[in-house]
C-alpha cells in the first residue's frame, strides 16, 4: 500500500463527517452539510464504517442507485458525496510542471519510468530506495532529495506544482516541516516571498493555508532525510 495518501481502509467513516461538519467545502456542494448526523447514521446502519466503504459504494450509478433505495439517502447526495471522499485522495502531477527543476533530472527520471509526484515518492521516500535511485540514475543525491520533498508537499490536497516550490522558499520544503507551522505566520510568509520574488500570482488563503497544515498533520510520515 502506498503511503502516498490516507489508506482509505484507516480513516473512520467520522473523519467525513468531521470535514464536512467544520470546513467550508465550494456551494454546489453545500447540500452535503445538511442534516449530517442523520444521514451519516444512515450510511452507518447500512454497513458503511470507512472512507473505502464509502468509495467503493459510490463508485458506479448503479452502486450509488442500490445505496439510495438501501438508506433512503437522495441519489444527487449520494453522488456528490463520492465526489468530495475521492477528492481527499491528491492527484499526483507530472515533475516536469514543476519550476526550477534541472531538465536532465527530469529526463533521467523518465528514462527510469518516473514521471509523476507519486511514482518518485513511492520509489525514493525511503532513504536506502533514494540511494539506490541516485546510484542508477546518476542523479545527483541532492538534487534528487530536494525534488522527493516536492513530491512529499505535492501529497497535501490543493498543492499544485507551483504552491510546492512557493511553500519550499518558504522554508517548509517536505510536510514533517508543513504540520508544525503555525497557519498565520506561515500565510504572512507566503504573501512577503510572493512579492520579494515574483512567484505566483495568487497565494493560498488562510482558510486553505489552515487546512493544508491539518491535512499534513493527519499523513503518515514517510520521508526518510
């Protein structure tokens, strides 16, 4: 099992509910924070105890259809409901979106078959794996170090390609550095490199800032330094 991300399997049917109960989520899914204990019973009385029960019964409309006449649960609840527990699983990117990275780097790493933020991660989280990376490759341990604790940011949900190397010249350069930061300070820093270095054109809000130290601090930590 990847330890890319939350194994589903672990995380209790109430960590969604919690999210929902306490975190703004975008309108067209407000619907999912009305009536929240009530439903979530249902979900429960209809044997759905983890994140992956719940994945796996809204995986298809034909699934979702069965789980509606089994709970009693609206079919366009249940439909946007698996769309908010499958968001909690990041999309890994390509390294090569990633700025400032030595082009040969990546070429190497795609000659070896890794070309995304997870499969680097997987494969050199693991200091003796990193080691053995570096060996094959060619690449300079370093260097290879410095794009793996990009890989471990990319794991937080909503840290795209451009907010990683935006947090990393914030000093918080892997998430075993993002979880003990302070939301405030961190967001006052964001805003104080964007503008003495030009990087993006947008910074994360508190609000998201916030949720990105919470989420770091819930990942199992699997970067070996």
């Amino acid at each position: 099992m990847s330890r890319y991300h939350l194994d589903p399997a672990e995380c209790d049917l109430d960590w969604l509910r919690g999210k929902l109960e306490t975190h703004e989520i975008v309108p067209a899914r407000r619907m999912l924070q009305d009536r929240v204990p009530e439903r979530f019973e249902a979900l429960r009385a209809a044997g759905i105890e983890t994140m992956k029960d719940l994945v796996d019964a809204l995986r298809s409309r034909d699934r979702i259809a069965k789980l509606s006449k089994r709970t009693g649960l609206p079919i366009e609840y249940l439909v946007w409901l698996g769309r908010e527990a499958r968001s909690y699983k990041p999309n890994p990117f390509s390294l090569r979106s990633i700025s400032e990275v030595d082009i040969e780097v990546i070429d190497r790493l795609e000659h070896a078959g890794i070309q995304t933020t997870k499969r680097l991660f997987d494969l050199a989280a693991a200091a003796s794996d990193r080691r053995r990376l570096a060996h094959s490759t060619g690449i300079d341990s370093d260097a290879l170090l410095a794009l793996v604790k990009l890989s471990d940011l990319a794991r937080i949900r909503g840290l795209g390609p451009t907010f990683v190397r935006l947090f990393t010249e914030c000093g918080v350069d892997r998430i075993d550095v993002l979880k003990n930061r302070n939301p405030e300070e961190l967001h006052g820093r964001l805003c104080s490199v964007r503008r003495e270095r030009r990087r993006s054109s947008i910074v994360p809000s508190l609000k998201d800032v916030t949720e990105y130290v919470e989420m770091a601090a819930e990942l199992p930590s699997a970067l070996e330094i």
